[in-house]
C-alpha cells in the first residue's frame, strides 16, 4: 500500500523561507514520477515544481525560488521555497505518478486531475 505524507506547512512573513517535507512508502522511489502542486482557496490545483529520472521542473510562478530534490535512501521528497509572497499562500500537496517510469514530467505537473497518489496536504500561509 502506498502512503504519501507531507509536513512543514507554517506561518510565516513576505520574505521567508519554508521546506517542505513528502515521504512516500509502498514503491520503489526513484523509479516514480513525482512533485508538489498547490491549491489555494477558490482557485484550481495548479503544478507547481516536480522531478524524475530527467530532471526538475519548475513552473513559471516558482522558477528561481523554489527548489526540488529528493533522497532516494531516505524515500523522501522536498521543496525548499524562499522569497515567499503572499501569492504562495495554499494547500500543498505532494504527489505520485501510479506507475513506475510513467508519464513524463510535464504531463505530470500540468494535469494534476490524472491518476495518482496524493498526500493529504500541508498548509503555507504568507502573510504581509
């Protein structure tokens, strides 16, 4: 059974800093697409950052700010996020493709209605 568990959500000020934390249990890490999409209130699930075998991506509102990695001995995924604004506040989610070596990145990050599992989310508040 595969679990996905997300932490590290916390108020913080414009300006700051937060890590976001995914462990994931129940498949063989690296072999599995994944990423961190966010939903802020009366606004769509959006992709925001996500990684593989290829690489990171980055979606255009997070480049240059927020950063991707994962340590595969640990079965863990992170999201390194600095220079927040209050744009950044929402529900993050991390995210894993269902199949080993599946879609590719940015099918991935841009469809977050497909298939996969979610964790149950972590909150980022920014405030002014």
């Amino acid at each position: 059974q595969v679990q996905v568990a997300e932490s590290g959500g916390d108020l913080v000020q414009t300006g700051g800093s937060l890590n976001l934390s995914c462990t994931v249990s129940g498949l063989i890490f690296n072999t599995y697409t994944m990423g961190w999409f966010r939903q802020a209130p009366g606004k769509e699930r959006e992709g925001i950052s996500c990684i593989n075998w290829s690489g990171p991506y980055y979606a255009d509102s997070v480049e240059g700010r927020f950063t991707i990695s994962r340590d595969n001995a640990k079965n863990t995924l992170y999201l390194q996020m600095n220079t927040l604004t209050p744009d950044d506040t929402a529900t993050y989610y991390c995210a894993v493709d269902r199949q080993s070596y599946g879609v590719g990145i940015e099918a991935f990050c841009h469809n977050p209605s497909s298939s996969r599992y979610w964790g149950q989310g972590t909150q980022v508040t920014v405030s002014l």
